[in-house]
C-alpha cells in the first residue's frame, strides 16, 4: 500500500495502523506499507528503509521499533505533533 495515509489526519492514521495490525494478527496476513507517518510506524513489526549511497541502492531493517527509532525519523515539526504516551 503506497502511502495510503499521506492525506488523512493523526488521528485516522493511527485507525488504520490498528485495523491493519489486527487483521495481520487475525488473518494470518502480511501488509506492506508505504509511509513517512510516525503513526503508522510506531505499529509496525518491521521497518526496512530503501535509499542511495553513490547511485548505489542501500537498505536498513529494524526488526523491534522503539520510540527512539521513531524519535530519529521525524522532524521537530512531528516531534511536537506525536506523544509516544498516547493510545493509539
């Protein structure tokens, strides 16, 4: 799912991350997700980030997702916008 989420708002992305979460559990299903959205992130089981090095395609994966792993991600603007502490 290519950035399904980049128009919806905090609080509909933290839905779905939910819904999807949950049918992945209860269904035996795996979702891949494009996101830039700490909301949907801080859901994840796994994140594997894809960029260049020198033209050279490159790629990290996390396999435990901690808030600081989301910390580092975002910029100052969706540091002030998320709480970690938040039910979501």
């Amino acid at each position: 799912m290519d950035e399904i989420d980049a128009a919806l708002d905090v609080v509909v992305v933290s839905n779905l991350a939910k819904l999807l979460q949950s049918k992945a559990r209860t269904s035996n299903t795996q979702f891949l997700v494009v996101t830039h959205r700490p909301e949907m992130i801080s859901h994840a089981e796994k994140l594997l980030g894809i960029y260049l090095v020198n033209n050279a395609p490159c790629h990290l994966t996390i396999n435990n997702i901690s808030n600081k792993h989301i910390d580092d991600y975002m910029d100052e603007e969706e540091k002030n916008n998320y709480n970690h502490n938040e039910d979501i």
